[in-house]
C-alpha cells in the first residue's frame, strides 16, 4: 500500500477581533462554528449517494444494506457541524492506494483493465496510485483507493456544496457575497498559481522588451486597450505599456501574441477618431457615418469584415482609411 497526502485548509472568512483574541482566556478558544443547511445535505446525499454508501458504513457502524440507513445518513448531515479555530482547520483529504484491496477488488481490476487496453502497465501500487491521480475523477477515486482520514474527506464534499464555504480561495467572488463565511484553501493549488503567475510575468516582461521598439506595436495594444495611443509620447506609451505588462501578464500576453492585434487595433482606432462607433450598451461596431452599416455584431465579426476580400468590403474599408486620414489632417 502506498499513501498520497493533501491537506486541505478551511479558514474563516473573518478574523477574530483584536479585542477576542487579547483577552482569549477570558473568552475561551476562538472558534467559528459551521453548521448544516439544507442545500448542503440535499447535494452530498443526492450527488454523492454510492460514495456515501462506500465510505460511511465505517462513522455510523451500520451496513449500507440497513433498512434505516438512508435516515442515519441524513440525521448526520442534518445535524453536523465543526468548529474552525483561528489558522484554520486542515483535512486531510489523500487516498491510500492497494491494488488488492478486496473490498474494491472488482472496481481495481477493471480499471486495470482498462489501463491496459491503452498499453499502461499497472503492476505496482505505486503505478496504480499514479494512474488513478491522473485518469480518474476526483469524486470517483474512493472507488479505486481508500481516503486517509474518512470524516476529514466527507466534511471537505460537504463544505463544497455549502453556501457559506467559499471553494476558489482566488476568486473574486469571495469579497462579493455576504452568505461567504469560510474558505477552502489547498496549499498545492496557491503554490501552483504563484508559480505560474511567477511564469507569466517573466514571459510578459520578455515580451515587452521585444514590443519597445516597435513603435507601431505597442501603439496598437494601447488602442486595444481603449487608449487613444495618439496623444501620448514614447515615455508615457512605454510607462502604460509595462504596467499593463505587469498587472496583467496574462491578458497582455494573449494581445500581443494575437495575430490579429493589428486590424483590432485599427478597428478600436477608428472608434476613438469617430469614424466607427459601437451602439450604446451593445458590442455592434457601425459606421458611424451611416448606423445602418453593421460593421460587426461583434469584434471578430469587425475583424472579419476588415479581412474580408469582397469588392463591397474592401470599398468600404478604403472609404474609413481615406476619412481617417482627413480627420487627422
């Protein structure tokens, strides 16, 4: 048998008061209560019912086959709940990997079954623990492999359907919702993120460096990003070119590299000198000479439209070129 560990971290939302804490022994262990609600016990019940059945004969000392089961099951959810003290509460949320695990004898054979079908040679636990990390769903790995602490893993599928536990410790939504009062935090996926972000901000500055002198190119991203690069000199361009390069890597990234960024940034060009216009709260790109020339439902639609070699099209694109350069004059 061999054993793969992931901690799991649930956090309050909300830090004790300075006050609490100072005088915590006066007011006892801090610690923030999370209880059940309904919406939670209906999704592990109904979403994870066979994982119930697999895994929760060992809490309640009762088989799965008990006429009273599906009650026992459901009084316990009903009524959980779990303190989190300050710093959090990890669970424990691994798997203990054993290719002859009688009690999923049948499951474990026919994966391996499969595995090998598509030429993967299981023939230690340890290449069973591999291909199961990889190939199976998390949610159907208790198939296969038995979780390292039982209660730890089933409270961590029910704070996933809980209104109250926030499950993207990254996400935005967090400040967001009032119901948020609690937050999984799994220490891999944090690390992960700080690398890659590490990645794509070294891979931005690259390509900022390689942007620079081309005056024409960072002109165009700048328009693309609603400036109207036109009244700005090399300094202040190059100054709001890098700070879009650092803030966001990721989206500057995707410009740069796009290979259409020069007809988007002709398009939002042409917007900003008044020669195109969206309609009010919609994406629809008109002439802005004439609304009843629809440029574009949509931005790649426009593109399209700039790209496309039909005479009508090609006049047109002309016709916005020749009245862009009198509106510089």
């Amino acid at each position: 048998m061999v054993s793969q560990n992931r901690i799991i971290n649930l956090v309050s939302k909300v830090n004790p008061e300075v006050f609490k804490l100072i005088n915590k022994d006066i007011f006892g262990n801090l610690e923030e209560p999370l209880g059940s609600v309904q919406g939670a016990v209906t999704r592990i019940l109904v979403n994870h019912e066979q994982m119930l059945k697999s895994l929760m004969p060992v809490i309640l000392s009762t088989s799965a086959e008990d006429p009273t089961w599906y009650k026992k099951v459901a009084n316990y959810w009903h009524s959980f709940s779990i303190k989190v003290p300050v710093g959090g509460r990890n669970l424990e949320i691994g798997f203990n990997f054993d290719r002859n695990d009688l009690a999923r004898k049948k499951s474990i054979d026919e994966l391996i079954s499969i595995a090998s079908k598509n030429k993967v040679t299981i023939d230690s636990d340890d290449a069973f623990m591999a291909y199961v990390l990889k190939e199976v769903p998390e949610f159907e790995k208790y198939k296969y492999a038995t979780p390292i602490n039982v209660v730890d893993y089933l409270i961590w599928i029910f704070c996933i359907g809980h209104r109250e536990v926030a499950k993207d410790s990254i996400s935005n939504a967090l400040d967001k919702s009032t119901k948020i009062r609690f937050v999984l935090i799994d220490p891999k996926e944090v690390e992960d993120n700080r690398r890659a972000q590490h990645t794509l901000s070294i891979e931005a500055t690259k390509k900022y460096l390689e942007i620079i002198s081309d005056r024409n190119k960072v002109k165009d991203i700048l328009y693309i990003r609603g400036e109207n690069a036109s009244k700005l000199d090399d300094l202040d361009a190059d100054a709001k070119l890098k700070a879009f390069a650092d803030h966001n890597p990721r989206e500057f990234l995707t410009i740069a590299n796009d290979k259409n960024s020069n007809t988007r940034a002709r398009i939002e060009r042409y917007c900003i000198a008044g020669i195109l216009k969206r309609l009010t709260n919609t994406s629809i790109i008109v002439d802005a000479n004439d609304t009843s020339v629809v440029v574009g439902n949509t931005l790649d639609e426009a593109i399209a439209f700039f790209s496309s070699e039909s005479t009508e099209r090609v006049a047109k694109v002309k016709e916005f070129k020749a009245r862009y350069s009198q509106s510089k004059n």
